[in-house]
C-alpha cells in the first residue's frame, strides 16, 4: 500500500524501487529520503520501467478533452539499489480520501479531484456520452461537469480530493441512489448516472443547481458523496 493516509487531509506515498506515485503539480508537502520529481508527460518518464509508465498512457487524451491537471512523477533516485523515500501530499486544505482499486472496477473522478495515484494505473478520458448516450452528455453539461471524465483502472491507491470529506454509499440492484450533483464525487463499479429533475425541465436548467438537479445513480457498486455542495 505506497499511498497510506495520515489524517485528513494528507497522504503519504511510500516509494521503493520500481515503484512510483503520480500526483498532482504543488501538492508535494516535503518528503524523506533518496526521492526524483519530474515533469509528467504522456511518453512517461526516464529511468522509469513500463510499470511504471502505465498510468501515463491517457494524458494526451486528458489535454484534448480539457482535463490535463499537471501531474508529477515521484521516483526513488539514482540507480535506486536499496533506496526508498517518502513523500506527504495535500493540496488547498482540502480532505483527501485513498480509494483501493482492486483490478475489478474502474473508478470514475473528474480530473482536478485526483490528488496522486499509483503510476502503474492506468488512466483514460471518456466522454460522458458512453456512460449514458445522450443523457449522459446533458448530465455534464446541465450540472457542470463537462462532457469528458477520467478513468482510473488496474490495481493500487488512488488519493481523491472533496470539500468537507467524502464517505462511501453501496450501490445494489433495485437500490439506486440520488445524489446533489454538487456533492458527487465519483464512482467505483458499474453504475449508470443519470440526471433526475424534480420540477420542469425549463425550470431545472434555469436554476442549474440546488435541488431541483439530482443525479440518478442505479447498478452496482460504489458512489462516494462529499459533505458539502461546493464545486472546485
């Protein structure tokens, strides 16, 4: 587990040989240790082995779609024999919360929500059309989110950003959830989100937030809800 939380709003990412963190530009708060910062860049980074590249692979993607957030990579130095290190990231004040992948399900986050992640994961930018057709693209585009999201897959740690904390609600057949689209944070599984309006269609996409907008979330899995209806 290299991505191990320290209290609310820190983590700390635990490096070894081979074994590299990518997180977001800024958020590095100090480390220990024989530690290398670079630039992120779709092509990966020198000295780093395909493992590590992996989670590379959707950043020029991201750029097109508009949700390129800068990332780092933070890698043991030198030659890295029997090296290691430690680096403690947050960012802004805000909580952060460490997801545990375990290869079977995505997880689905907007981009400026990811704080730092297992290199080895692999990310992807996906048109809210596929998660819903059309109403998935009106879902972004009616609560803000954008059309595109990012997709983080494979197995290992990935550290989340929310206002106020965020916590877990279990998804089942026949049990969907509603949640504020303020207060969504992402999902974990195969779960179908739609946009509900509690009034009239020309009344929610006047207000374009508060209650009258709500996101229909139906399947299995996980959605993971923060404790505030602030947006970054």
């Amino acid at each position: 587990m290299p991505i191990e939380k320290v209290n609310s709003k820190v983590v700390k990412a635990v490096l070894t040989p081979g074994r590299a963190v990518l997180a977001r530009r800024g958020a590095m708060l100090f480390y220990t240790g024989d530690v290398q910062f670079q630039p992120h860049s779709a092509g990966g980074a020198p000295g780093m082995g395909m493992g590590g590249m992996a989670g590379m692979a959707g950043m020029a993607g991201r750029a097109m779609a508009g949700e390129n957030v800068p990332m780092m990579v933070a890698q043991v130095g030198g030659s890295g024999a029997g090296g290691g290190g430690e680096v403690h990231y947050g960012h802004a004040g805000l909580h952060v919360q460490v997801i545990q992948l375990d290869g079977s399900m995505n997880l689905s986050v907007e981009a400026d929500r990811l704080l730092a992640h297992d290199a080895h994961l692999q990310t992807s930018i996906v048109f809210l059309g596929q998660q819903g057709g059309i109403r998935g693209a009106v879902r972004g585009a009616v609560t803000g989110q954008g059309l595109f999201t990012t997709q983080v897959s494979g197995q290992g740690s990935v550290a989340v950003l929310s206002h106020g904390g965020s916590f877990e609600i279990a998804v089942g057949q026949g049990r969907p959830v509603v949640v504020d689209p303020q207060a969504y944070v992402g999902h974990v599984g195969n779960l179908r989100v739609d946009v509900s309006a509690s009034v009239g269609w020309r009344e929610a996409v006047g207000k374009g937030s508060g209650e009258a907008i709500q996101l229909k979330i139906s399947g299995q899995g996980t959605v993971f809800v923060q404790a505030s209806e602030q947006k970054f």
